[in-house]
C-alpha cells in the first residue's frame, strides 16, 4: 500500500498552496484521480485522517474525481471507455490503441477559509 | 471568508523532481541506471546473478537491494558475487522512491562503475508509481504469475522500457497463452522491448546481455 506516502505528498500540496494564500483552514480538497492509476479512495481517506491531524487541513473533506481510461483506437478511430478489464477495440477488435485519459493522479483544487482581510489592505 | 483556490498539481511531483537529481547524478558518473520490478518470486535476484555472470568483465556493477525487513539474504547474494551491494530497508513500505535511491547512490563508488541495478521490492503496483531516476524501467514478468498481469495491473506496464519474461524453460508445464499476454502488453505499451528468458537455464539471456551491454558506456 503505497497510499500512505501518497497521502502524506497530498498534504504537503495542499498545505503549500493553504499557506501562500494565508488561509487558517482547508475545508475541502478534490482529487482527480485515473482508474489505471491504481489508488485506492478508502486508502487515502483513512491515511488521510492520520495524517491531517494537527494541521490546518484537520477535518477536510476529501472529494474523488475519477475518471474512467478512455482509449481510441488508431485503425478505426473509435473512442471508448474501460467499464472493468482492459479490452481491444469494441469495434474492429484491433490493439492498436492510445491510453487518452486515466492515468490523472492530482490535486485539483481546494476550499480554504481565510480571516477577513481589511479592504484598505487588499486594494492598497 | 471561504475561497477557492485551484492547484492542478500532479501528486507525485516532487518525487519525481527527486528522481531528476538522482539521473542527473547518474549522468555525471556515466552509470546506466535500471530499475527492476517484479511481483514477489519473479526471480529479480536470480536475473541480477546470472545477468553478473555474463555480462563483460569491464563492466562495473553495483546493486541496490530494497526490502520491506531487514534481511540481507538477496544483497548477500549479490555480496557473494563479488559486487557491491546497498540493501535499503524500506521499514514496510512497498516500494522504493527516489529519496531512498538517492541515500543509496552516495553509498555506492559510483565513479568506478558502470551500471547499477536497483532491485525494486517485490510488488506490482506500488514501485509504478515512484520513479527512481534510472534510464530503464525493467519489468520481470514470470510464466507461473500468469498471463493476465497486464490487465490486471495496468499501471505497472505503462511506464516500462524493456520486459524481461522470465521461466520460460516452465511453458511446457502451465497454460500462459504468450499471445493474449502480449497482446495486453502490446495495448498499454505498443512496441515494448521484450525478452523472454529464464535463469535457470539461461536461454535468451544472450539478447538480453546484447541489449544492456549496448547501453553502457564504458569509461
């Protein structure tokens, strides 16, 4: 389980991006991650409570995009998804394919909360 | 005040910036780098001892062994065969990473070899995700695993350089259609530099030796 050290890079992402931006909580984080990136969510969630404790990030919401491989195949030029197992093409049964999405593995974007900033200040 | 703050940062970034120095360390001592990976019982350090045995005497190697406990049965091995060795102990973590990589480089006399050889840990999905900072992925896939590994573990195959078929003195003996593995291998990985060999019997490791010993400078 390679999850932990994984989580621990997540935290260390966000607590970046939470600090330059002076915020005092991080209420929510989204991940986008592939389905042949071999993460497994439940994983990174309970390491993720582990890890998070302490820190600003303590009580985040962890939310999965995840997205299906999508393949296209190069003799026919049909597009389609992975359901489960990898599959030829489904319409000329040709190997001949390109991996177009599912390998995501990010930090997409997160919600913070930051104390109010004095208007003077921001506009100065 | 909430606020929404985008990233769009890939999670394993800073290893992988990591795993730069550690090639850009390499390149400096002219040492060709291999990461080899396999499931357990793949027969890595079985490869490793006989890929000593032939390849040329000018050739300098060194071996980094993780392990997830802290036993020293396969760098003894290695030891034994006259080569140094760093055996990392990854304390339970299945895989190794570029920072572990990087201790161990400086334990190795990098100027006096010519190629290292990182035995991964025994494990099909985690060492997919961390680069080393090696030249080559290698993968071992072993008859007796089966033949729908490249289904089963996409990841693993995506990211590989050169697939090593190991066992193959066991086809007379169990059913791996060879022509539905390589059709998965060909899927995730068209054009994958294969060899299928076996250690115990040595067969095929002449194209294999060809191939690496073809991409180490000598110094």
């Amino acid at each position: 389980m390679h999850e932990l050290a994984v989580t621990e890079s997540i935290l260390k992402i966000v607590l970046e991006s939470a600090q330059k931006n002076k915020a005092t909580a991080v209420t929510d984080i989204t991940l986008t991650i592939g389905s042949l990136s071999s993460i497994v969510d439940d994983s990174v969630q309970f390491y993720w409570n582990y890890v998070s404790q302490g820190t600003i990030c303590e009580n985040a919401k962890l939310h999965f995009n995840r997205v299906r491989a999508t393949l296209k195949c190069l003799d026919c030029d049909t597009t389609y998804s992975l359901i489960d197992d990898l599959t030829p093409c489904p319409s000329c049964g040709s190997i001949n394919v390109i991996i177009l999405s599912g390998e995501e593995f990010q930090v997409d974007h997160i919600e913070i909360i930051k104390e109010e900033t004095n208007q003077d200040e921001t506009t100065r | 005040m909430k606020q929404r703050v985008e990233i769009v940062k890939r999670i394993m970034d800073s290893n992988d910036r990591l795993a730069q120095n550690n090639q850009a360390v390499l390149y400096r001592n002219q040492v060709y780098g291999i990461n080899l990976m396999a499931s357990p019982g793949a027969g890595k350090t079985s490869v490793i001892l006989e890929t000593i045995k032939r390849l040329p005497a000018t050739i300098k190697l060194g071996v980094i062994e993780g392990d997830t406990a802290p036993v020293t049965i396969d760098s003894d091995k290695i030891a034994a065969a006259g080569i140094p060795a760093v055996q990392i102990n990854t304390g339970g973590e299945c895989h190794l990473d570029a920072n572990m990589i990087e201790l161990a480089l400086a334990q190795l006399p990098l100027e006096a070899l010519n190629l290292i050889i990182v035995e991964n840990v025994g494990n099909l999905i985690c060492p997919a995700a961390f680069q080393l900072g090696t030249h080559a992925n290698v993968l071992i896939a072993s008859i007796p695993e089966g033949d729908d590994k490249p289904y089963k573990y996409p990841n693993i195959y995506r990211g590989l350089d050169v697939l090593l078929i190991n066992k193959i003195d066991l086809s007379p003996y169990i059913d791996f259609r060879m022509d539905y593995f390589q059709q998965g291998v060909e899927m995730l990985n068209p054009g994958l530099k294969t060899f299928a060999l076996s250690a115990k019997t040595g067969e095929g490791f002449d194209a294999w030796i060809a191939w690496l010993t073809d991409k180490i400078i000598t110094k």
